[in-house]
C-alpha cells in the first residue's frame, strides 16, 4: 500500500465536523441530563437562571480547554495542573482520578433511578446499596477485557437518550403551563440568591467532561480548525436542550411530582405521548444508557490515574496493564474505593435522589480544583511565551469565578470534607516529593548509586 492511500485511509477514519460535533454532544449530554429535572425541582424553577449563569461558566471553561489543546502536548487537567507545579498537579491528579470515581457512582444511582419505576424496591438504601456495589463489581470483572461492544451499547443508547430530551424541549412545549412555572419558581424555602445558587454542583456536574474534547484531537481531522468550531457548537446544542428540556418539564408537572420522579424523562414522554408504555421504553433506554456508560467512564477513570501514577503521584499499581492493556490493578482499587462510597451512602441511608446529591456535589467540588488550575497553566504559558492574550484572561478569569463561586452549592458537611482533602493530600504529596528529590540527590553525590 503507498504511503498517499494509507495517510487516505487513516484520514477516513478520523471525524470531520459533523462527526467531532455529535461527539462533543453524546460526551457531555450522557448521563448527565437525566437526573437533572427532578434534583432542580427541590429548589424550583428559578433554578433557569442558575442554568444561564453555569452554561456562561461552563463555556469560558470549554474555551479554556480549547485553547489549550492549541499549546500544550497534553491538555488534561492533570497535565495542566502540573505545569503550574508538581505538587498543585500530584493534588489535582488526586482530585481528578477520585472525583470522577465518585461521579461514576453517581452515574450508576442516576441509571438505577429510571429502573425503579419497574423495581421499587430500589428505593431501599439497602437493596439499591446492594445493587450498586454488584454492579460495580460485574463491571470491573467485564473490563479487565476492554470495553467491547458496551461502546457500541453506549452510543446507541446515548442516540436514543438523546432523541427523548429533544422530543421533550419540543414537543413538552403543547402541556407547558406558564402559571405551574410560576408555582414552582422557589420550592427550596431559601431566598432567591441561596436558590439560585444551590443548584450549581449538580448543573456543573451535567457539564463535566468539556475537557474531553481537546484532548482527542487526534481523532479529528483537521482539529487546529474543526475541534475549536465543533466544541463551541456541541456546547450551545447540549446547552439549549439542557434548558430547554428542564425548563418545560417544571411547566408540566408540579414541583413535588418531579421531586418524586427519578425518571423525569419518562415521564415527560409518557404525558406528551399519553401512553405508559412509552414511558417505560424510554425508562429502560436511559437505564441501559447509564449503567453501560460507568463501564466506559471506569476506564476513563482509571486510565487518568495509569496517566497520574506513571508521574509517581498515585501509587505504583496503577501502572501496571495486562495482556488487554487494561491497568488491571487499578481497576481493582478503583472498585474497593467506589464500593466504600456506596457503603457510606448507604450508612446514611440515602435513597436514590439523596445519594445522587451527595455523590455528584462532593465530586464536582473535587473537580473544581483540576479546572480551576488548568486556567491558571494557559496564563502561565501565556506569559513564559512573551503572548499577550487579553482573551485568555478574560476567558480564566470568568470561568475562575464562574467555579469559586460552585463552593457555595455545598453544605457544611460537604465543604469540610473537600477542606480536609484539600489540607491533606498536599501535605503528603510534598513530603513524597522531597524523599524522593532527597534520595535522587544521595543517588548522584560521589559513591552513591547512578
């Protein structure tokens, strides 16, 4: 084979815009968007206004990504965190790879919250305790093989899940009641500022992921100019259909029936059908769609913390793959730690809607320092570079607000917890760091090992 058909045959492969876009909108709207009607309506429909103002957010911190993956070899947040200093990055490491561990949990609760409209037992903090931890381990045993045909599962899935949040932002409009919008405009008992705020953990959580675009550029064709135009207009789908769909859905039921529906999406499409047995049909979908992506973000997950580990900044079994190159071990780990989130859920006696909130508001304000840093590693480019960038700037500094301000989505508890980690884990990390600079030194002095 020449060399021209060969460079023809791999560019076939590689996504053009339409493709790169569909990409973006299946990673960010997944499971994200299923579980958001019914956590918004605990504080009301005034949470419209906190959507615009974590899409602005979100946005900047998309463009931050982008820019990014035009100057760096490895835009990930780990990456980025550790051109800022090693220590910042061995913390965000942490904070990434565990943070995304406890989303995966949440991502499981959210898929089984749509099967408990066929199974109500799981409900139960026990028996959907139970339920999770199986689950984890079914799957960690099924991805030590890689993740196969659950790709494909996911994407049809996703296909479908998204086609009910579209049929949903369009169709719901014909049962919108402007007057049920208004009657739930601030259920949560608080003042408007403490409302609009309290829902920025689990909005920021639907938005998770932007950075996964810039670092697959090499799956594009022509990324320095398909990947910036493809995130910016996948962002501004899945943003409309985010808002849309949750906005009509507070116009069509009232506050305590969303609350009272983990399948909000089911049962959107079973009222704008008038059938029940559409609304199981979409229920399954989204299920299947949840449970068969934790499959593939558990590999993300740990592929992130291979990437960390062959860093030194999480432990050495991490590194090791099998003959599937697979990172085995760290699979293993991964599912002893998420299995000791569930316990703890489950000890608190979290039924599906609450250990959802816990699980994904403790994640995301994890998250928050890897995305917070990664701007930081673009202005410090910036300026060893001699670039004068004012859209930079602006770029880090709104989307730095933009999560600062997230920290006050979180209970006391909560906030604590992260305060504690945030102590902690660079306390070690800088004590491992300078045994290892210490005997690096003792190894090059006259005499010492080479």
């Amino acid at each position: 084979m020449s060399s021209d058909a060969a460079k023809d045959r791999t560019s076939a492969k590689k996504l053009g815009l339409v493709g790169a876009t569909y990409l973006i909108v299946s990673s960010l709207a997944g499971s994200g968007v299923i579980a958001l009607p019914q956590q918004l309506a605990f504080t009301g429909s005034i949470t419209l206004v906190s959507f615009i103002l974590v899409t602005i957010g979100a946005l900047c911190l998309t463009m931050v990504y982008v820019r990014a993956g035009e100057r760096f070899e490895d835009p990930s947040p780990t990456a980025l965190a550790s051109t800022v200093s090693p220590i910042i990055g061995a913390k965000c490491g942490f904070f990434y790879v565990y943070g995304n561990l406890i989303s995966n949990v949440s991502i499981l609760i959210a898929g089984l919250g749509y099967l408990a409209m066929f199974i109500p037992q799981l409900n139960d903090p026990i028996v959907l305790g139970i339920t999770i931890i199986a689950l984890i381990w079914l799957f960690v045993g099924m991805s030590l093989r890689g993740v196969g045909i659950i790709s494909q599962v996911v994407s049809i899935t996703v296909t479908f899940l998204l086609i009910a949040v579209v049929l949903t932002s369009v169709l719901g409009w014909v049962d919108f009641s402007p007057d049920q919008f208004g009657k739930n405009w601030n259920v949560s008992g608080s003042g408007p500022a403490p409302a609009i705020m309290a829902g920025f953990a689990i909005l920021i959580f639907s938005y998770v992921g932007v950075e996964s675009v810039a670092t697959n550029a090499e799956q594009i064709e022509n990324p320095k100019r398909v990947v910036p135009l493809a995130t910016i207009i996948g962002f501004l789908i899945v943003a409309a259909f985010y808002i849309l769909s949750t906005t009509v859905i507070e116009g069509m039921f009232t506050a305590k029936e969303i609350q009272d529906a983990p399948a909000s999406f089911a049962l959107s499409m079973e009222k704008i059908f008038g059938s029940m047995y559409v609304g199981h049909i979409v229920s399954l979908v989204m299920s299947v769609a949840c449970i068969a992506s934790f499959m593939v973000w558990g590999l993300n997950s740990v592929s992130a913390a291979k990437t960390s580990a062959d860093k030194g900044f999480l432990p050495k079994a991490y590194t090791y793959t099998n003959k599937y190159g697979i990172a085995s071990k760290g699979l293993v780990i991964n599912g002893v730690i998420m299995t000791v989130v569930e316990l703890i859920l489950m000890m608190l006696g979290s039924n599906i809607a609450e250990a959802f909130n816990l699980s994904v508001t403790i994640s995301v304000l994890l998250l928050l320092f890897p995305y917070f840093w990664s701007g930081i590693a673009l202005i410090k480019k910036d300026y060893q570079e001699g670039v004068k960038s004012t859209t930079n700037k602006v770029y880090v500094a709104l989307s730095s607000i933009f999560l600062i301000s997230a920290f006050a989505s979180g209970n006391f508890d909560e906030l604590m917890i992260v305060i504690g980690l945030n102590m902690i884990v660079p306390g070690v990390y800088a004590i491992l760091i300078n045994v290892k600079f210490v005997t690096l030194s003792d190894d090059l002095k006259p005499g010492g090992s080479t």
